[in-house]
C-alpha cells in the first residue's frame, strides 16, 4: 500500500505558529539517525485564533459541570438541538421539537457512511475542512469530516483523563510529550509539533521492525525521544514491551480495542506507571476514561451520554444498554443522539457519570451444553484475570466453540475456565491468533452462527453468575 500526503500544503500550512525551537525540535526528530522511515507529514494546523479556541475550550472543561443525574438534560443540549434541527440537513428531516429531547430520531454509523455531507450545517465554512478515512471493521467503513481543532481538544481531554491517576502532560519546548505506538503492517508515521503544547512534540510510529532501518533502532530512539506518555493499544503494548527499553513514561494510555484487567496488570507491572483504558470512537472521539476505584468516567463537559433499549426508550441507571451520545465539538459533525453500537450501563454519583460493564459491540449470545443461554458479558468476566492482549470466541451451529488468543497465557488454564461456564463437555479448540487474521490490528471478538436461529428468541435469557463459575456444579 502507498501512503500519501498533500504535497500542496506548506510547512507553515501545516504549522502556522511553529516557533524555533518547535522547528528546532522537528528537525532533530526527522534527522534522527535512529528515525524511522516516515511516511506521512501531520501538523495541528492552528493558527492563533484556534489556538485561543482550544485554549477557551480546557478553560470550559475545567470549570464547566459534567455531574449531570438521572432524568436530567445538561443545560446546552436543548439549544444545541434547535441548531440541528434547524441547520443540518439529516437532522432537519425530522419534523420532532428539541422541548421533548427523548422523542427526537437516532441517527448511526450507517448514516454517517452513507452521507458525511449530510451531517454539515448550513453556511458552515469549508476551508478548515479535514477528512480521514476509518477500517469499518464494525461493518460500515465511512469518511470522517473534522477541523483541526478537534484533535487539539482531544489533547486538552487526555491531560483531563489522566487526572484521576496523578499524572500530568507538562509539554514544553524540546520535549515530547505523547507517542501514539502501532503494530501493525502499515500505517501512517510521522513526526509533529503541538502549539497547545507549547511546541512539544507528538509522534505516531509503528513497531513494525521493516518500518526501520535497523530493528534495533526502535529501542535507541524512543529512550532518546523520553516521551511523557505512550498511548496505543493491547497489541501495540504488547510489541513494545519486547523491547528492553530503559525509558519509563509517566502512563500507558491504551484505546481502540478492549483491554483485559489481567493484561492491564501486566503492562502496569512492566512499565511501573499506570495503564488507563480510553473509550473514544472516531465519530466523537474522546468519551471516557477508566477510573483507579472502576468504570470509565465521562470525561467531556460537551457531551451528553444516554443508555437506551432497541426501542429507543432509556434505561435505568445500572441497566446495559446501547451508548448513545450527543456532542457539540466537530463543527462538521455535530452529533445528535447517535447509536454508538457500543454497550454500557450508567451509574451516577459524586462528579461526572460513570460507564460501568462497557463493551465496544452489541451482545452476542451463545449456548452452554446444558441449554442455558450466555452473553459475551459473561465470557469476558471469566476471562478478566488472564493476560490476553487479543482474542476472539466463535460459536458454530453444531454448538462447538472456537475460541483464538494472542498474550502469554496457559492454554489449560483458559479451557479450564471457559469449560466452567460452557460445560465440562463442550466440544471447544483453542488456537493461536495469527496476526494476519486481525485488520489493522482490530477484530471482531465475539461472533455466533446461532445468532438468527428462531430457538434464541423462544428462551429466557438466564446470565450466569459469579457464583456458579467459582463453585461449577453446585
């Protein structure tokens, strides 16, 4: 695959307010005799009134409310919802009234695949448009419309999210400040500089040793570069802790695929700093961060999160549902009510509310030999302690179990608990997850051929419980 890049924007396009020492810094990062091969040039593309932006933007999330309850509506969002109804063409199709917020359409990824355009305001300006496009492993690959200040906010959420755990992004002059890892066969890298930061740099770069000039390369330039923060994922995380690294970052942030609480203690053993989880999505971005004490708190003041039944109607608080979010921060995707496709419950308390049994795909079901239903819920509990950094379970219509793994785990110790839960007579194979079967370094965990058989539908749903996986066969 070739990578490319705008070759008409200009250094100063890309970075309207790099100083000296930012271009100081960037040199050094390119010439790098340890560089990688960089394939893709990235700036914030902020100019100073952006800046000021962003800048009101963290003053507002410091200082704004975002300890909503049950029941409630944050004050913004009602008038936020007229603007939609009266300003952008999808949302304008409806002929509901933002007084009554909970009888106003949803709206999906399959919208937005199908029609970005239709999600921009009218008399929306066009020249900061920016566009990138997502894998679609959940189904509906699509082109996600932005502004660059967007992803400075995002930023200005991180420093937010990592609070909780004591830890700070100070940025500065010649420091770098967060280095997102991939692991994968190929993606963009490049090298840039954050003017929210003051000049510190962000660099995203991939494991993969053919990315490199030397393999041994890798280990040289990230101690050099000391980098605050490593963001990435359980795969990416996992690549980089083969590496004998002697840099230690303040925290690990990992995202964009679920991260098991047993390979959480790993990498929080081997780097001696905290790991905490993000859910984010390409549409919204940054929504919520794991707490030390549990859950994954909500993180932005401009963004309001509901938990509804595929009816629409909302769920108690504590009760699983479909996240769904309504955000006004992309000016060219403002987003009102939009089914995630993600599930959660929601619970409330001191601070902002708190997303508890959180998973990045609807339920799917399977059936256990002696005919109880079971959720991929269940199976994750069960598989919390273990170190896995990927895995998928796979049920077929002849009731046998396929379930593949990556992480230094003891296969019989897996079949073992698996089989506590599915029956000690499940027919169930466990084999390795070979890296060319994920796309981009994502995958579809949980998946069932039983899904559509009629049979499903004619049972009760009966959740197994703590008490029967630690006692099986009481």
């Amino acid at each position: 695959m070739s990578l490319q890049y705008d070759t008409t924007l200009t250094d100063q396009d890309r970075f309207p307010l790099m100083t000296d020492a930012g271009r100081k810094l960037m040199l050094r990062l390119i010439e790098h005799p340890q560089a990688p091969k960089y394939n893709h040039r990235c700036g914030d593309r902020l100019d100073r009134q952006s800046l000021e932006h962003v800048l009101n933007f963290e003053a507002s999330l410091l200082s704004g409310k975002r300890d909503w309850r049950a029941g409630e509506i944050p004050v913004w969002v009602k008038p936020f919802a007229e603007r939609c109804l009266q300003d952008v063409p999808i949302y304008r199709q409806s002929a509901a009234s933002a007084h009554n917020f909970a009888s106003l359409p949803t709206v999906n990824r399959a919208n937005i695949a199908a029609e970005p355009w239709s999600f921009v305001p009218d008399g929306q300006a066009l020249d900061s448009l920016i566009w990138y496009g997502t894998t679609g492993t959940s189904g509906h690959p699509m082109q996600v419309l932005s502004h660059p200040e967007v992803s400075s906010k995002y930023i200005v959420l991180l420093r937010q999210a990592l609070r909780p755990h004591g830890v700070t992004i100070d940025g500065g002059n010649g420091t770098v400040a967060i280095v997102l890892v991939c692991a994968q066969n190929y993606t963009y890298t490049y090298a840039s500089i954050s003017s929210y930061l003051d000049q510190a740099a962000f660099l995203k770069l991939n494991l993969n040793p053919h990315e490199w000039k030397h393999p041994d390369d890798r280990v040289r330039f990230l101690d050099d570069l000391c980098a605050e923060i490593y963001t990435g994922d359980p795969v990416s995380f996992f690549e980089l802790a083969k590496l004998p690294l002697k840099h230690q970052p303040k925290a690990l942030v990992s995202t964009s695929m679920t991260l098991l609480p047993g390979w959480k203690k790993e990498l929080e053993n081997h780097f001696k700093c905290p790991v905490i989880d993000l859910y984010s999505s390409n549409e919204c971005r940054l929504i919520a961060a794991s707490l030390p004490s549990g859950g994954h708190q909500i993180v932005p003041h401009d963004l309001y999160v509901e938990i509804l039944n595929e009816d629409g109607s909302a769920c108690a608080p504590g009760v699983r549902g479909e996240i769904t979010l309504t955000c006004d921060r992309n000016p060219f995707l403002p987003l009102l009510r939009y089914r995630t496709g993600d599930y959660a419950s929601i619970t409330y308390g001191a601070g902002a509310p708190v997303l508890n049994q959180l998973e990045g795909r609807p339920p799917t079901l399977f059936e256990a030999t002696d005919g109880k239903i079971l959720n991929n819920i269940d199976v994750s509990l069960i598989l919390y302690p273990f170190p896995l950094v990927q895995f998928t379970l796979h049920q077929n219509v002849d009731r046998s179990v396929l379930f593949k793994m990556r992480g230094s785990c003891d296969p019989t110790a897996i079949r073992q608990v698996l089989l506590k839960i599915f029956g000690k007579d499940q027919a169930l194979a466990i084999e390795s997850l070979r890296e060319t079967e994920t796309v981009h370094g994502k995958l579809v965990q949980y998946t069932s051929d039983l899904d559509d058989i009629d049979l499903w539908r004619e049972r009760a749903f009966q959740p197994i419980t703590w008490e029967e996986i630690l006692n099986p066969g009481r």
